[in-house]
C-alpha cells in the first residue's frame, strides 16, 4: 500500500473519468449523500472510535476521491473498519451520509476486487450466503466457517463461549428457513438485475 | 390496548432469547399488543448494505411489505433490536428521499408479488413505543418490586439514537429515554458517559482487537462508576459486551465481571415477575450478585462446558510469552 506522500508526488489522474470518481460514488449511494458537500473540515475523523486503525480518516478518504485518486481510496481500509456508529453522520456540518458512503466503497472496492485484507468482505459475504439461503441469519454456521478461515488459531480460544452460547441455548444449532424463501430469492434476483441495468 | 406489528429480528430468537422472553412477559402488563410479522426475513444486519445496494434494500424491503400487508388498522413497526430498527427506518426514509430506489425495489417485489409504498408505515424502536406511547406513568404504576438501590449503567449504543431520521429522541449522544424508564422501575441510574459509544459491532469478528478495546472502554467505564451491571436494549451490544468480556480479560489481563442485561428483564423484575421467566441465567457473566443485592434470587445456572481435567502427569507448560502491545507496535502512544 502506497503511502499518502508516495502518492502525493505521482503524477495527476491521467484520465478525465477519474475527477468524475466522486460523483460516482455519491450516485451509488442510497439516499441524497451530500457527498460533493464535504467542506473537508475533520468531524468525521474526530469523531470516530476505530479511526487509529484506519489508513485514512473519512475526510482525507473524501479528498482523495475527489482527486480520483480510485485505487488508492478503493484499497483503504477506512470503509471496512468503520463500525457504522454515526457518530460523524450526526456531527457532520454538511449532513453528508459518511456511513452510507462507507457502504458504497465497499461495495465498489469488492466488485473491483481491490482489498488488502479478505477478513470482511469475506464475512459479509459468508453473511449474505447464509441469508439468501435461509431467510435469516445463522450464527453458528457464520461464525464457525468465518473463524475456520481467518482466525484458525483464536479457535481454540473462542471455544467456552461457544460452548457457553450453545449450552446455554443462545445459538441454533440448525438454521431457520423462513417459508416464502423461493418469493425471497425470486426478489433477490429481480434486485441483481435491475442493479445490473441501472 | 395499544396495537403494533412486531418486527424480532433473527438475534430475538437465537442469542438475545432474554430479550424475546422477557418482552413477552411484560407485554400483557403494560398493555402492549404485538402482533409479529409473518414470515418476516433477516434485515441483512450491517452486512448486506456494503456487498449490493439493489438487493440489500428489496431484502429489507420484503419485511415492509409483508408488515404494511398484515398491517390491518395500525401502522407502527416495532422493532426490538438495533440494526433492525436502523434498517427498516433507513430503508424507508431513503426510499423517499431518492424516489429511483423505491422504484427499483418495487420493481423487485414485485417479482415475489409484493409492493410496498414509502413512508406509509412507521418504523419505530421498542423503547420509544415504551416511553412515549405506553408511558412512564403507566410503567410506574406497574411497579411493585421497586429495583431500589441497584446501580444500572443505561447503554444504548449506537444504532438506536443515531442517525434519528425521523427526530424521535431527546439527544443524539446523550438521549436520557432508558434513564427516565429505569428511574421509573426505582434503579439508581447512573450519569454513564458513554451510553451511546460503540461496542465494536461485527468487529469481533473480522477485526478482534479492535472490538476487544471498544468493549474494554465500556465495561472499565461502567465498573468505574460502580455499576452492579448494564442495562442494554441492543442485541449485538449484549452479546459484544457479555460473551466477548472473557476474551477482553484475557487480552488486555484485567478481571472485569460486569452483567449485561435487557432493560425488559429488569422492567419483569420490577413488575413482580419470576426471575426465571425473564431470561436471567442466559447471559454468560452473571448477574447473580447483583440480584442478590436487591434480594432477588437468580435462577439456578446452566452449567457451561468446563475443559477435561489434566493428567497428574502431564508436561508443565512453559510460562506465556510477553503480549505485544497493539498501539505502540504502529508508534503510537499507548493510550
């Protein structure tokens, strides 16, 4: 991963579409983002409660998609460790939608397949997997094959609350699957194709 | 007697099964009539929202249609849990805000012949239905088990006050909602500064050290002010902050005990109910003692998996090796 000053000293975006990155982005985001807003004044970052783990806080991660600078701010891990408390969305000056926007990079970021680090797109996608199957969510299915891939070695030590939630009932040991799952994947597919044609 | 439709919520029925039980015990005694929805989905938590954005919402959408369908004469949601709230109300207010996404959802309803028009339900959380709709006066008269003397940290976490779209609560940051509804029950509530923090959400899963230092900052906190447990009304808090409090010991070698419990177990406990019957014995640090404070006895425990005895004759181990220190390890200043 490039640093800020590595990338700093490269040249300008080469191609015009890339200044149209921000807009991009605002476009794909549910709701009005007020993404263009950004008066690049550090609420956001000030704000939040996992920023020392981030490559970059919202504001710089808002810059650089301005600047177009696509790689650089669709590998960042800002969007994947925001924890979506909204502390920065009630604070914002400008009300743009941050969390929402998080959403967006994500997503983006996925379908360009660009990540350092395939803990989280991993496990919301093994999310998506379970519900689209079943209709609700699986704890145990999720956690167990999450952890199998990524933490193998927590394992061992994730075991008594495991065995804690199981033997006291709080996690199913078989998934539920709600009775209009074939009206839910139906609607499910419908919604992948218009997201494809729009 | 009041009416809503009741959207639980897949943790309702899994890990937050003390909320579940001891709404349901309560209900009949303050006078609410929840009328859950039929074959209702899973709300796709924080998860789907960053895989499709098309798909995330028709997911959420299913449920709305479904409740505005089985709505017969009332037109208020409720949801217990957080993420599901947050999700229900988010899908509602955008489909409005940018009419294209109603659209595009509809269209995909429609392929499983459902339809649901924005705005024409109102998606709310159990708490604001409790303090605003059934009332504090109503819940006081309820009480006969005052909780006198039992200090309860209120928390609430994120989801529930922020971002408020529809402007229901006092505060942003500092909403005093669960404060004035434990007040009511007799607590002595306690001034909890980071009633609104994060516990770190799914971070437990993809990030483990940062979660275990959100939910440090927050149990430190309410043992800092002498709290003989936390009130929560968040499924996802309760299971970061109970079945994720070992794991924190051990990362960060402290030796916090701190319960974690639903705020309707507590209204139960006030109303006179059974301790048993209110889900208490299901949380993994128990709040055992803290029952005992106020006289109260806790439920005999399930026993929990304990590891095979070691063979007399077994290898001593060697002593662990020194922990390294996740915040100067990137040069930053231990905080």
């Amino acid at each position: 991963m490039q640093t800020l000053d590595q990338e700093r000293t490269s040249a300008p975006p080469k191609q015009i579409e890339d200044l149209s990155l921000l807009g991009e982005v605002s476009h794909r985001t549910a709701g009005v983002s007020r993404l263009e807003m950004c008066i690049q004044c550090g609420c956001c970052g000030g704000s939040c409660p996992s920023e020392a783990d981030m490559d970059h806080t919202p504001r710089m991660l808002f810059a650089m998609l301005r600047a177009g600078m696509r790689h650089a701010a669709l590998m960042s891990n800002t969007p994947w460790i925001c924890v979506s408390c909204y502390h920065c969305v009630v604070r914002c000056p400008q009300n743009v939608h941050i969390a929402d926007v998080m959403y967006t990079l994500k997503s983006m970021a996925i379908e360009a397949k660009l990540y350092q680090d395939s803990t989280a797109p991993d496990f919301s996608q093994t999310f998506v997997d379970m519900v689209e199957e079943f209709g609700r969510s699986f704890e145990l299915g999720l956690a167990t094959r999450h952890y199998l891939k990524h933490f193998p070695l927590r394992l061992p030590n994730m075991a008594p609350m495991g065995i804690g939630m199981l033997s006291k009932q709080r996690m199913n040991i078989t998934p539920t699957r709600i009775k209009g799952i074939a009206q839910l994947k139906a609607v499910l597919k419908r919604a992948k194709e218009v997201e494809a044609a729009s | 007697m009041n009416k809503y439709i009741l959207y639980p919520g897949c943790s309702m029925e899994s890990s937050a099964r003390a909320y579940y039980d001891s709404l349901k015990a309560i209900t009949d005694i303050i006078g609410l009539n929840l009328q859950e929805i039929e074959d209702w989905n899973c709300c796709g938590a924080t998860e789907y929202l960053g895989i499709k954005l098309t798909p995330a919402y028709a997911l959420i959408s299913r449920n709305l249609a479904l409740a505005a369908q089985q709505a017969d004469g009332t037109r208020t949601v409720v949801a217990p849990c957080s993420a599901c709230y947050l999700n229900l109300a988010k899908a509602d207010y955008y489909m409005q805000e940018q009419p294209v996404l109603g659209q595009h959802v509809n269209e995909a309803l429609a392929a499983g012949g459902l339809s649901y028009k924005p705005g024409s339900l109102d998606i709310r959380h159990l708490l604001d239905v409790l303090v605003y709709d059934v009332g504090l006066d109503t819940i006081k008269s309820k009480v006969v088990r005052p909780l006198t003397g039992l200090r309860v940290a209120p928390y609430l976490g994120c989801m529930v006050p922020r971002p408020d779209y529809e402007h229901r609560w006092s505060d942003y940051e500092y909403p005093v909602e669960l404060d004035r509804l434990l007040n009511a029950l007799g607590a002595d509530v306690i001034e909890f500064p980071l009633k609104t923090e994060c516990c770190g959400g799914h971070m437990t899963q993809i990030s483990p050290d940062t979660a275990f230092e959100l939910i440090r900052r927050l149990v430190s906190a309410a043992d800092e002010h002498q709290a003989d447990l936390m009130a929560t009304l968040c499924p996802m808090c309760q299971m970061n902050l109970d079945a994720y409090q070992s794991e924190t010991n051990k990362f960060f070698h402290t030796s916090y005990r701190m319960p974690v419990i639903f705020f309707t177990q507590l209204m139960g406990l006030a109303f006179g109910l059974e301790a048993k019957d209110l889900g208490f014995g299901l949380e993994l640090v128990s709040a055992r003692n803290a029952l005992a404070k106020i006289g109260i006895e806790h439920p005999a425990e399930i026993p929990t998996g304990t590891a095979r005895p070691k063979k007399d004759g077994s290898l001593p181990m060697p002593a662990p090796l020194p922990r390294r220190n996740m915040h100067t390890e990137k040069g930053k200043v231990v905080k």
